[in-house]
C-alpha cells in the first residue's frame, strides 16, 4: 500500500508524456498522445474534449484498467510521487476504490441490477478496512445520507431499478467516497442526466471538494460543467493536450486556435443568430489511425501554416506570465485574435409570414394495461399515460419554434402526433386549415406528407445501413412526386447534396463510410427531398460533436432560410434553443407551462420551470453569474401525474395548497407570452433574471446586444 | 428505402459485396476450416459421379475391408469381352463376379456395397435435402417474423401462439409424427422441416424486428407513408440479414443431422438410395466384426456439420467486429 | 409475480389444449382409419362397424374429442394396439426409466457445461476460451447417431469395458447407463456451455464489473458475487429447455441402445402406428416440454431482481 499521504506532500498525480494505445487488427492505434498532467492535494482538473480524444483513456489509465487490448506505451503515472507501473496487482487493488475512486457516465449501467444497493455499497470497507458488517452498514447509511438522498434505509435495501437516475448517480458517488479517497474521477457523470437533475449532482460534487478535501479529475464534453467544477482545465483534440492552464485562464485568454473555435461554436448567452452568429470549425474530427502529421488540429485550423503547422511533432509552450498556462500551438503569439474575423453563420433576419400551423387543445393518452393484483382487485386495470395535455400553440412561416423540456415531457409524443404516426386523443393539428389531428399517415395525401417532414435526432440510425445515400434520397423524390424521370432524380439528388455542402461522390456510399455530422447532413437532405413547408427537427444536434454541431445547426437554418419553411425545433439544450428560435414552447409533463418569444421566455417574468431549466444550464463564461435553484424530488411518472400543476411536486416556489388542487391558469403577458401558474401577476412581475453578467446586474438580454462576453 | 433504378446511384455490385464479405472470413482461422470443411463437400456433392468408384447401389463383395481389392476370379472367361471393359461394367453393376478392378478403400457394407460411393452419393442427397428444406424454412419463417414483429398487435398474437405450440413438442418427436404419418420421402422430409423450423426462425426473426423497428430510419419511412410491406422487406429485413446468416448455417448443420437422424431411424429417404444416417443404421449391427462400415458416415456427417457450425462462428466473430 | 404464474400456467394449459386438438384430428379425425388400425388389416369391413358402434365412434367429432379429453385427463388413453394393455400400463415405467437417463445425463451436464462455460467466458479470447470453444462446437457437430456407434466401438468392442447394450435385461444395472449418459453428455454439454459462455463473457464487458474490479474487490470475488450472479441467469432457462431437447436425443440413444425408455417408445408407437399410445406420448412429451417451459420463464423472472420488483 501506498503512503497514507500524511507524509507526502508533492502533488497527488502526476503523468508525465503519457502515451496510451490501443492494439486492434489493423495494428496499433494511438489514444492518447503525450499527456501531462499535474494534481495537487485538493485540486480539481477538468479534461475536456469531444468524442474520442481520449479523455476518458486517461482516466482508465489511471485505474490502470485498460482492457486487454490497451496499454500504456510511454511516459508514467505516479501517485503520490511513486510510478504506478511498479504496483503489485494487490497494491492496485488496495488503491482502487480506497484512495481512487471513480463516477461513471452511466449509473444505471454501473451498478450491479441484482445485487442490492446496500450490498454494493458495504463492499467497500468491508474489503478495503476489514470492518464489521454492521459498520460498514452504518458507514453506507450515513453516506447515503450525506449525498442527500432521502430515506438511506429504504435505499440500501432497493436493487438500482427501483431508484431514479439522478439517485443511482448519488448512490455511486457515494459508494466512491465511502473510502474517502484522495483522488476522485468523474467521468461525465452528469451526461446520462436531465438537466435540472444534472444541476444538484453538480453541487454536491462541488460540496464534496470542499468537505472531504478530494482531489478530482473531472472528464466532461461540456465546458460550461467544466468552469463549475474545476480550477484548471485540460482542453483535448485528437489524443493530445492542446492548452492547458487555469479554468480563468483558458476560458478568459485561450491561445490554441482549436479552443477558440469551441468557444466560438458553443452557443453562449451573448450569442445571436443575426448580430452574433455562431462560428463552425469546418470539417471533422479526424480518425484515429487519420490523424494529420504535425498539428492535428491543422486541417480545420484558419491559422495553418503549409509546410511549418505539418511537420513533426508539437510540443507544449508555456504561455509567459501565467502560471501553468500551456498550449500546443507553433503560431501561438503570431496570432493577432483582434483582427480575426471569422465567416459565421450568416445571419439575416427573417420575417415570419402567415400561420401554418395551429395547434387546439391537442391530447394523446396512451391507453395501458396494469396487470398488478392491487389494480385488478380494484378494477383500474386501463391506465392512460397523459403524454400531452392540452397543448395549444401555432407556427407561423419561416418561423423556428422551439419546444424545449426534459425526458418523458412528451415533446416526442407531439412530434409522433404532427407526423401522423400517432393520432390524437382530441383536439386539433391545424395544418394550413385541414384538421391532420386524426389522420394517420397513411390517409394523408403525398402532398401533405411531403410538405411536413423530420429531421431525427440520432445519425447512427437516421439513415438505413443497408442502402446506399443516394438511393435512399432517391426514394424520397419519387415517393414525393417531385421528380418520377430517373435522370431527373439523378439530378436531384446531386443538387440535394449540394445543398447539404457534401460532395456529390456520396451519392454512392453507405451511411457507415459517413462521419455522424455527414449522416446528419444527409438526414436534412432527405427531409427537404421533397420541398416541405415544415420541418420538425428532433434534437438534430444532440448526438453530434460540440465542434460539429454549430456547422450542422447553421446548414439547417441556411435551408431553412432558402426555402422559407417552418422549424419545429424539438430540444432540451436551452442555449441552443436561445440563439436560434423565435418562439419557444416550455413543456414539463405534458403540459406546456410557458410559451412566447424567445427573449421573452429567457427573461423574466418566468413560469418557475422555466426559471429552474434556466438557471440549471451550466454556461461556459466566466462573466455570467446564475441564480442557483436546484428543484428537489424527481420527475413525477407520467402514469402517476401529480394534480393540480404538473409542477408543484419539485417547484421552489409553491404558494400552498391552490397548486396541488387546482389546475393553473394560464396568464397572458401580452404579445402571445403565456405563462401556466397560480402565482399572481404582480409576483410574477418581480421575479428576478436568472442569468446575470457579474457586477453589472443586467439582464443576460441587455448583455447580449451590447458586448459578448465570450469573445477575446 | 433504397431507390434501385437508378444505376448511377447504386453502391458497389451486390456479387462484389458478397465476395468482399467472403474475404473478410480470412481473418476467423475457425471460419476457414469450416468454410474448407463445407467446400470439400460440396465439391464431393457435385463430383460424385467422377469421384466415386462404384455404383453405389451394385452389391460388389461380401466383408471387404478398408484397403481391400476388388478381384474377379481369374481364369474364368468374361463372353470374351476384354478385362478393361469388364471391369467398367462391374462398375456399373451391371455385371458381377471377382477381378481386380479396383480397391475398395473404405470396405464394403453389410450387404456387400461399397462405402466409398455411398457416401459420396449421400453427400447429393444431403447437400439436396438440408439446403432446400432449411430455405423453405426461411420462406415461410422470414414473413411470418416480419409481420409478427412489426405489425404487433392481432398477427403478432396468433403467429406467437402457433409457434408457441409447434414449439412446444420436443423436435424429434414432431418429426418421427409427422413423417410416421404422411410417409418417409425427400419431399416429406423438406416439410417436415418446414414446418417444425418456421416458428424457431420466426421468433429469431421477430426478435431482430422489434429492435429493428424502433430505428429512425424506420420512422423516417412511416412518415413518408411507405407502406407496411415496404418497411418490412425493404427497410428491416436486409438489416436483420447479419445474424440470420449465422443462424441459417447453424440450422443447416441442425438439418443435416435432423435428415440424419430419421435416416437413422428408418424414417428417412426409402432405401436403398445412399443416405448417410441410414447406412449406419443397416450396418450396426455388424460394428463388431467391422466397424468401418458404421464409422465412416459417422465421421463424413459429423465433419459436414462441423463445418457449418465452425463457418457459423467465424460468420458471428466478423460480425461482431464491425 | 402471482399474476405472472397464473398467466403462464394459463398460457400452459391451453398449449396443451391445442396440441391436443391437433393430435385428435390427425390421428383420429377418420374413424374407419381408427378401427382399421386397431383391429388390423384383415378384419372385415363389419367388425370394423361393430367395433366403431361400440366405442361411440359414430358420435360427431366435438364429442369423441370432449370424451377423449375427459378421459386423457384421468390418465385413461385407451389400450395400446401393440402391447395389448391399457397405455398407462405400458406408458409410466418407460417414462421412469428415461427420467433415470435424463436425470444421470443432467447431473453430468450441469456441473460440466457451468464450470467450463464460466471459465471460457470469464477471460473472453484467452486460449482456455478458444480451446472450450472449439471442444463445444466439435462435440454438437457430432450428432448422437455417430457419437453412439462410434463410442461403442471404442468402449465396447476395442476396451470391451462397457456392455454393448442397455436393455437391463438382468434388472437394472447402471454399468449399462453410462454409454448412453456418456452419447447425450457429448452431444448436450456443448450448448449449454456456449451458453454460459456468451452470458458469462457479456456480464464481464458490462460497466458494474467494471465498477466492481474499480471498487478494489479481489478478482475472485468479482466473478463470485457480481458476475455469476447475473451471468447464471440466461443458463438456467437455457437448461430448463435442454429437457426439451433430451426429449428428442433419448428416442436415438434408447433405440440405438435398446434401453426400454420413453424414446423408445414413442418411436415404436409411430412405426407400429400404435394411435392411442402415440397421443398418450405426445401428449406427456408437451406436457414435459410446456411445463419446463414455463419454469424456466417464471424462473428468469424470478431470478432477475429487475423484473421481479417491478
């Protein structure tokens, strides 16, 4: 066993040019690539990265737990000052879970599904401090306890199912603590979570750090978790550490033009599709076993230099005059990032046009069938699941309206009912006039089922493996009547192609030899097939790599645009709802609890949901302060919805018992701003932002017209 | 949702994907012995008029052992035909009687045949028999798990219940019933199969449809209003065709011993055609005195069905590789 | 959970009530069919009536079913054409005998095809893996027909160790059990481990083991408490099916060595066209399969906390 760290007072890790790879077929696949990395005693560190950059390979070197075809290649780990390499196996079990321990992405799948949670819970000191059971029992109760969960006894006798997510993440944090490690590694913990789920399994993490005075390393895609969590970040690209310094640092002042681009990217609070457009970093991540010589960033970068920027390796340079603060950038102070103009997103306003679509009062309850002995001896076998109540809104031409809310919310019940795949229980789906509430796709006509088409949400299965891009488009022209002459369809789908910016050579390939935002490009191509006058986009970006997902969202709208169609923007990521809709539509349980224009709704007076999404979306500014509400309870089951407002099971600020018993009213604040609360006007009035630029006490609006914080 | 009639956007030709999945097969060490194994037979199958000695059915010498001559008594004469012309004709059967003629290099069986070619004309009739019956299988079980799968509800009901039932019986029970009833013949046999396969190769295949059918791709084709046949057979099934692959080689091994089996207990292909599990149940009774007229078909079935088995472990190795 | 039960013995006992149909309408949908069965080829046309008067086989076919049925019920299938007695008779003690052989084969299986199953999957690609890999495909290829001439050579005629036959003609005599136990052992253990292999090497890859190894538990006891927990779950339905495929292997391995079972029988009483007997059989032979069938889906559910409290 290591020291006990009394003793010890060097930093607690420390990888020093860590190489990892993986030994697959095709032969050996760098992971990660010369990583550095330095951890004080009560430090937090955030690596950050999209997908596949290796940020997590670090941390399962670390654990040293690689799997069978992974090993470390060069450079060493040392904890507490001694090389990893030289523990024993035993010695490594020792450390792991006693004085590392780790939060996994997935809780549900991180834990075992039949074994008790208190059994798994009282593994740790049972194995790692030989105690008696009946303290190690106590031990997991009081801890369970200080994760905040409520009722510890009844949890430790639960099996991981009978929980929510948000409480299988607190149990697994604190079977990480149980031990009160030194080092803690969360690997995205939060990702698997809804956001205002995501907002209290942060605090906590944060209380952590304080209380028991753990060092983290926290692993994250998300640069607004990043800058809540840590004090110094790792930026990743491709396997190597691209910058590195202070949270401050490299969010305020960062050099390496890849962390530019994130930023730049990333919708922020200051961003605005027509005075602030969003910039992309063209083109993709590279694979593995494709990655450039030289820089690796280098193909995408709009400062690379032919024949310097691709030669060799590159290594960190220190940026002077701050500490700590690192970049792997040979053109780092050439850089002149106040003359940079990059080409955003074109931003021209539009004008909305006539109503295309009105939503009456529209419901959809599932019918289900409860087989338990209780609903039988009571005779309430039939059950209805109230996926959507009384959803009542409109869409005009050109128009993006956005319908935001959180899993089970029952946005995708509304697409599946606007779509036809689904009917509604009552109600009515205006579409230019005609009732489509009732009518099941297969009784629309071609026309009115070429005219509303969807852009889906996953591009792993968005597009048939088994038939080719061009195929596929093909079958939508002529399934639409658009064009019926083969050469014409041939013609067509080129242009759809170039419409969508890919080269016309795709036309042959199959969705696999595609990269995620390619597959997602063609999934817009084969909704605009045929012309439509409305797209519902669920979640077209969610699945896609944060660098990828600003060129992906800027194609739809430029089509969108074009074309004059109207956008049904299905989502639960609030920033990007902000900087593209013009409407939004807040749905929780199958209601809708507020809806209006966007700077409306993102300003108060707020429906108190509203206010709680909001405050709940980690931002990545340092400039910006949030109110902090973090709701208690979980979502309620749609099965079992609560009376009265949806809401007032988790809403902070109920005003007693009007809200459990009656439904809300829904408030007209003028100009189609319609709010569902019981609380009156006049508080409604005072109600506070949520997003504030520190020291100034503007509204994020104000801010946003003015000077972005985000830039420079 | 593949649009086939435009050449200009079609992908690779299917033969050249087909051969290009057969390359990858080269990197499952197991899977080429399997594919070897199955190829052999197949060669045996189609060349059995040129491989085999004998006639398969002519009664040629009592109790020959592997490695034994065929000799005719000398000195006798032949209606003065040359020995070269005799000897083709005991080839043929149409002649008998003891010369060297040749060698009977696995024995002979109980009543005096030669091993050797019937086991090479078995392979025709098992490499006849288990293919056709084990595609029947798929013709009926494909449809049936396609609409159980994705139309729910009513067919989904029925079809579940009557493969519950077929399934119900131990298989060999329902074969040795149903072919006990409408007779031992290579077409009973092929219906036999059918029928007691289709519900297996329905649930497998219904399985795969009710993952498949939760794609988005799926729901990009009902939003079209493709029609329910199309999604089925169009847009589901070729996804589905990665395991179904696996399992029909892994069936076909399972036929082949089914064909055996009631070959084997005298239910099978009316004798005295050459079949596999037939000749070791006439010869069995003689396994003391020579055991290489039971062990021969012994090796020749089980290293057939080795071969598919193996070739369906590579086929499930690649699959899961990428 | 109750519910469940109900529902799967409710599910059950129609199985068998189709099954039952079935069997009625293809054995005795045609009367004169019956009776020329029964009373053999040579009996004249008016014996033949006499026989089908007496019996009420005359009456409309929903009522010789619903009959039939009420006596299948009471154990009561008719005499067997063959043996001359009452099926029953004939029917239990060969049952008996095949629950002997089926359960020696079963005691072997088990323990055999677990162990090496958990011990390929556990390290998924190692040489133990390959090896039991391999060893399980070549023992299925080869089917009970072959193993069982070919074992008998070897054991009976080449060691001449064994008896050639088991037909316990001088009472019972479980020397005479093992050849055919040793010809079902090879051709089922090698399912059942594959299996357990596929199930085992799935649990490891999973995220809890990983969080198990990642918690610092001793290697053992991360196979002990968290993997074969879950790993043996998918096995038991898997071997609480494989009754239903013994079924099948004993008619070949009984004939093959004349061992009076179950097997045996029901293949004498198709080739004999014996009709009373080959219902009883087929009857008990769904009934075993339905049964089992339904044990092992209560038992997975059961076993699996995640269906169980839900």
């Amino acid at each position: 066993m290591t020291g006990n760290g009394v003793d010890y007072d060097g930093p607690i890790l420390e990888c020093r040019g860590l190489c990892i790879s993986y030994f697959t077929r095709a032969g050996e696949i760098p992971a990660v690539i010369d990583f550095d990395l330095t951890l004080e005693r009560g430090g937090s560190v955030g690596l950050v990265g999209e997908s596949g950059c290796g940020k997590s390979t670090v941390a399962m070197a670390i654990m040293r737990y690689l799997g069978k075809n992974g090993g470390i290649v060069g450079g060493e780990v040392l904890y507490k000052g001694r090389n990893m390499a030289d523990f024993s196996e035993e010695e490594l079990r020792q450390l792991r879970g006693n004085e590392i321990s780790m939060v996994y992405q997935e809780p549900m799948a991180s834990l075992n599904p039949s074994l008790t949670l208190g059994k798994q819970l009282m593994e740790v000191p049972l194995y790692h401090e030989q105690v008696a059971v009946k303290e190690a029992y106590d031990r997991a109760v009081r801890m369970l306890a200080d994760v905040k969960l409520p009722d510890p006894e009844r949890v430790m006798a639960a099996y991981p199912h009978q929980i929510s997510g948000g409480q299988q993440q607190r149990v697994v944090i604190a079977m990480a603590l149980l031990s009160n490690p030194t080092l803690l590694l969360l690997d995205e913990p939060t990702t698997a979570l809804d956001v205002t789920v995501e907002a209290g399994i942060i605090e906590l993490i944060g209380e952590i750090a304080e209380r028991f005075n753990t060092s983290m390393i926290y692993i994250s895609h998300n640069l607004g978790l990043i800058l809540e969590t840590c004090d110094r970040v790792n930026v990743m690209y491709s396997g190597q550490v691209v910058e590195e310094g202070s949270v401050k640092e490299v969010f305020d002042e960062m050099r390496h033009p890849y962390t530019k681009g994130l930023f730049s990217a990333i919708p922020l609070p200051g961003a605005d599709k027509t005075a602030r457009p969003l910039v992309p970093i063209r083109g993709q991540l590279p694979l593995p076993h494709e990655r450039p010589s030289g820089c690796y960033f280098g193909p995408r970068c709009d400062f690379f230099n032919d024949g310097r920027c691709d030669q060799g390796q590159i290594e960190m340079e220190a940026v002077a005059g701050e500490e700590g603060h690192r970049v792997r950038c040979l053109r780092w102070q050439e850089i002149d990032w106040a003359a940079y103009r990059p080409q955003g997103l074109s931003g021209e306003e539009m004008t909305p046009g006539q109503p295309v679509l009105k939503i009456e009062n529209m419901k959809k309850y599932y019918e289900i069938t409860d087989n338990s002995l209780a609903a039988i001896i009571k005779g309430e076998r039939i059950k209805y699941v109230k996926a959507n109540e009384d959803i009542s809104f409109d869409a005009r031409e050109c128009e993006t309206v956005a319908i935001v809310g959180e899993s089970g919310c029952g946005k995708s019940t509304f697409a599946k009912v606007l779509m036809g795949l689904e009917t509604a229980t009552d109600g009515e789906v205006l579409y230019r006039n005609q009732d489509l509430a009732q009518e099941p796709v297969q009784a629309r006509t071609p026309e009115q089922i070429g005219d509303v088409q969807m852009v889906f949400q996953n591009p792993f299965d968005t597009l048939n493996p088994s038939h080719t891009v061009g195929s596929q488009l093909a079958r939508v022209i002529r399934k639409f009547g658009a064009e019926s002459e083969p050469a014409k369809i041939k013609q067509r789908v080129m242009e759809l192609l170039d419409l969508v910016k890919l080269p016309r050579d795709f036309a042959k390939r199959r969705p696999r030899q595609l990269s995620g935002g390619q597959k997602q490009r063609v999934g817009i191509a084969r909704a605009f097939a045929g012309n439509p006058a409305m797209v519902v986009a669920d979640e077209p970006v969610s699945a896609l790599d944060v660098s990828v997902q600003a060129a992906v969202t800027g194609l739809l709208m430029d089509i969108q645009r074009s074309y004059r169609t109207t956008l049904l923007f299905i989502s639960h990521d609030l920033s990007l709802v902000r900087y593209l809709s013009d409407r939004v539509v807040v749905m929780y349980l199958g209601h809708i609890v507020e809806q209006g224009r966007t700077d409306e709704v993102f300003s108060p007076p707020y429906h108190p949901y509203t206010e709680a999404l909001l405050s709940a979306v980690p931002i990545a500014d340092t400039s910006i302060q949030r109110k902090r509400i973090i709701l208690e309870g979980a979502l309620p089951s749609v099965l079992d919805p609560p009376s009265g407002c949806p809401f007032h099971t988790r809403c902070h600020r109920k005003i007693g018992s009007i809200c459990e018993t009656k439904d809300p009213p829904v408030v007209d604040l003028g100009d189609g701003h319609r709010i569902a609360c019981h609380i009156p006007r006049d508080e409604l009035d005072k109600m506070e932002p949520v997003i504030v630029l520190s020291g100034e006490g503007q509204s994020e609006q104000a801010a946003s017209s003015e000077e972005s914080p985000a830039a420079d | 949702m593949a649009d086939q009639t435009i050449d200009a956007l079609r992908g690779e030709p299917i033969l050249l994907r087909i051969l290009k999945g057969i390359a990858l097969l080269r990197e499952s060490g197991v899977g080429m012995i399997g594919a070897a194994l199955v190829l052999f037979w197949v060669v045996v199958a189609l060349f059995a008029p040129l491989l085999a000695p004998f006639d398969p059915l002519a009664t040629l010498q009592l109790l020959a052992f592997p490695g034994d001559p065929y000799v005719l008594d000398p000195g006798k004469t032949f209606d003065g035909q040359a020995v070269e012309e005799v000897c083709a004709l005991i080839e043929t059967g149409e002649k008998q009687g003891k010369y060297d003629c040749g060698t009977f290099w696995l024995g002979t069986d109980r009543v005096g045949r030669d091993v050797l070619s019937r086991l090479i004309y078995g392979t025709q009739r098992v490499l006849l028999y288990a293919p056709l019956a084990t595609f029947c299988a798929y013709a009926v079980g494909i449809p049936m798990g396609l609409a159980a799968g994705y139309l729910r509800g009513w067919a989904d009901e029925v079809l579940s219940f009557v493969s519950n039932v077929i399934l119900s019986f131990p298989v060999l029970v329902l074969y040795v019933i149903i072919i006990a009833t409408i007779g031992a013949s290579g077409t009973n046999i092929v219906i036999a199969v059918t029928f007691a396969s289709a519900p297996g190769i329905m649930r497998i295949v219904r399985g795969l449809v009710l993952d498949l059918r939760n794609r988005e791709y799926v729901f990009a084709a009902q939003t079209r209003g493709e029609s329910a046949w199309r999604i089925m057979f169009v847009e589901i099934l070729p996804n589905a065709r990665g395991p179904l692959i696996v399992d029909s080689c892994l069936r076909l091994g399972y036929v082949i011993i089914t064909i055996g089996v009631l070959g084997f207990l005298g239910l099978g292909l009316p004798p005295p055609d050459p079949d596999w599990g037939g000749m070791i149940n006439e010869n069995r009774l003689m396994a003391l005195v020579a055991p290489h007229m039971t062990v021969f078909p012994c090796i020749a079935i089980s290293s057939l069905v080795l071969g598919f088995n193996l070739l369906a472990d590579g086929l499930r190795e690649i699959s899961l590789r990428d | 959970m109750l519910i469940f039960v109900m529902r799967r013995i409710g599910a059950m006992v129609l199985t068998m009530v189709v099954v039952s149909i079935l069997l009625f309408l293809l054995l005795e949908y045609s009367p004169g069919n019956v009776a020329t069965k029964v009373l053999g080829p040579y009996s004249s046309e008016e014996q033949r009536q006499i026989w089908l008067e007496e019996k009420g086989y005359n009456d409309p076919l929903p009522l010789r079913y619903l009959r039939w049925l009420g006596k299948a019920v009471q154990g009561d299938f008719g005499d067997s054409i063959k043996y001359k007695v009452p099926v029953s008779e004939v029917l239990w003690p060969r049952l008996g005998n095949t629950a002997i052989l089926g359960a020696a084969t079963m005691a072997v299986v088990i323990p055999l095809a677990l162990v090496l199953g958990v011990l390929a999957g556990m390290r998924e690609g190692s040489g133990t893996d390959r090896s039991i890999s391999v060893l399980s495909i070549i023992t299925t290829s080869v089917p009970e027909f072959a193993s069982a001439p070919m074992l008998q050579a070897f054991f009976v005629f080449y060691l001449a160790l064994l008896p050639g036959t088991s037909s316990m003609i001088g009472g019972f005599n479980p020397v005479e059990l093992i050849l055919p136990v040793m010809v079902l052992v090879l051709y089922d253990f090698g399912y059942v481990t594959r299996m357990t292999r596929a199930s085992m090497a799935e649990v490891m890859t999973t995220h809890y083991i990983r969080t198990a190894v990642l918690k610092g538990l001793p290697y053992k006891m991360v196979i002990m408490k968290h993997a074969l927990r879950n790993a043996l779950i998918a096995p038991f339905t898997v071997v609480m099916l494989q009754i239903n495929w013994l079924l099948s292997g004993v008619i070949v391995v009984e004939f093959f060595f004349a061992y009076k079972g179950f097997g045996f029988l029901i293949l004498d009483a198709s080739l004999n066209k014996d009709i009373f007997l080959i219902e009883a059989c087929a009857m008990v032979a769904v009934f075993v399969a339905v049964a089992t069938q339904a044990l092992a889906d209560i038992g997975y559910t059961y076993l699996n906390p995640r269906i169980r409290f839900s």
